[in-house]
C-alpha cells in the first residue's frame, strides 16, 4: 500500500538515490551526461538539499510502497511572496512510473496549498520532457517559458506551467 510522508534530513540519501537512478532515464535523451552530473551536483548534494530546505522553504515528500521508497516531490509555499505553490521537483522512479504516484504527490500537494490559501500551483518543465503531457492531463496549462543559465555554459529550456486552484 502507498503511503506518503514529509521527508526530513534523515531522508536525503532516500531523495539522492532516486534522484540518480531517474534522471539519468529521464534526460539522458534531452541533456548531455555531463549537464546531468552537474545538475545532480547542484540541486541534490547534501549542502544543496539543507539550504532548500533550511533556507529557502522548500518542502519534501516522499511516496513508499510498504518500506520501499517509490518517489517524491518538492513544494514551496507563497512563492516569492506571492499565492502560488511552486513545485520545484517531482520525481517517481522508472519502474514505479504510471502507478499513481505522481498523482498522490500532486494530490497532497495541492491540498497542502489550499490549506495555506495559495490559489495556484507553478513548475517548470524542459521543453522536451514528456511530463509536460502528465501536467497537461492534471489541469496545467503552459503559461510561458524560459532559459534559466545555470553556470558551466548549461541552460535549462523550460516551459512554466500553472494550475489554478478552484
Ligand atoms: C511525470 C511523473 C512525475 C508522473 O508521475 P507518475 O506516477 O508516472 O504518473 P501517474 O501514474 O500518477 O499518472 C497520472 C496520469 O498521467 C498520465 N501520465 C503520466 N506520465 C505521463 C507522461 N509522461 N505522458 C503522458 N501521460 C502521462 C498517466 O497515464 C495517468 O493517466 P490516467 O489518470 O488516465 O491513468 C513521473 O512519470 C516521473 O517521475 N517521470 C520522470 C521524471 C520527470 O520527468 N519528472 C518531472 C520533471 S519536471
């Protein structure tokens, strides 16, 4: 059975090793080896995961059949002072795809933005990632897009997504 709990610093090695075994699966079409390994570097080293969520606010969950981590999401609420919740990552591992999972994370998450008033939720996706098509089913349209520079001469090509709350 699922279930689904927020994650504290005990549960980073839980995020790093998912976030190892899917990327690799999801860009390795889209980005080189190299803007991957780098990107890992930057958003999921031990320091990076304790200023997001020390610093900057951000929220993680994390789904588990039984005792078997399966994915997990991050959220930040009244985002740059505003009423929207960003989701800054959401992450099921390859074979776990297509079960659920990523359904139950966005559930949670937009019950936890409705409690907090935040009338929107907000991403980005890469442009050529086909997780565009699983937000565009829940409710996300595409509201614009950008070419964020992250250093080292990579880019992220994003669209921005929203999703009005009711
Ligand atoms: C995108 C992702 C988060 C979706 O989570 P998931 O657990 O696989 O999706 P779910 O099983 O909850 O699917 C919900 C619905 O969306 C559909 N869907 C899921 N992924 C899809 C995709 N890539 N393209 C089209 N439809 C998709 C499912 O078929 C399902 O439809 P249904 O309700 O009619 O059965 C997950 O597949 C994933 O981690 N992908 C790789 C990493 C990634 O790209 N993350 C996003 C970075 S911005």
């Amino acid at each position: 059975m699922l279930s689904i709990y927020n994650a504290t610093s005990k549960d980073y090695p839980i995020i790093q090793e998912i976030a190892h075994q899917t990327w690799p699966d999801t860009f390795g079409a889209i980005l080189s080896k190299e803007q991957i390994s780098y990107m890992l570097e930057m958003m999921y080293s031990t320091p990076a995961l304790t200023e997001q969520t020390e610093k900057k606010g951000h929220h993680f969950l994390i789904v588990k059949d039984e005792d078997i981590p399966l994915g997990y999401a991050s959220y930040e609420l009244n985002y740059k002072g505003s009423s929207k919740t960003k989701i800054h990552k959401i992450y099921i591992l390859p074979e776990a795809q297509g079960k659920g999972v990523g359904k139950l994370l966005m559930n949670t998450i937009t019950d936890v933005a409705r409690e907090n008033q935040n009338n929107t939720l907000s991403l980005n996706v890469n442009r050529d990632n086909s997780a565009f098509d699983f937000y565009s089913k829940i409710g996300f349209e595409k509201v614009g897009e950008e070419n964020i520079d992250i250093g080292d001469g990579f880019l992220m090509e994003d669209y921005i997504m929203d999703k009005k709350l009711a």
